[in-house]
C-alpha cells in the first residue's frame, strides 16, 4: 500500500457498504469507518441493530455476509 493510501485511509471519512437483503434486493448505506493500517483492518462503525450490522455479522467479528462491497470515494 502506497503512503498516499494510508494517508487517505487516515483521514475521517465515509464509505457505502453494500449487503444483500434476505430477498437478494440490494442494500447500501453510508457508514463511517476507521482504518488500522498495522492490521490491515478497516472497522465498519454501526449500530448492531441495523441491518448493515445484521448482514455482515455480530460485533466484534469478521464479515460473514458472502457478498458484501464497501466502496471508499476520495475527493
């Protein structure tokens, strides 16, 4: 990884987290995250009743949702 990708990684910012809904419809929504570069780890911020929390696993573990896409846009 680049050093102006930790940097922007650094930064206070806002990604889309996509999941798919129990019928398969698509759900995205606007999370903020932080970045651990020195795990390689990016902590998605969320409420655990939410449905972003629910189709990806419970606090504290990995994703689990087989298809899942954060999408992280730089100004």
């Amino acid at each position: 990884m680049t050093g102006s990708v930790r940097s922007f990684l650094a930064e206070p910012l806002v990604a889309t987290l996509t999941t798919l809904r129990p019928d398969g419809s698509p759900h995205v929504v606007a999370v903020r995250f932080t970045w651990d570069g020195d795990r390689g780890t990016a902590r998605v911020l969320t409420v655990a009743a939410s449905r972003s929390a629910r189709s990806t696993g419970s606090a504290g573990s990995p994703l689990r949702a087989p298809r899942r896409c954060p999408t992280i846009r730089g100004g």
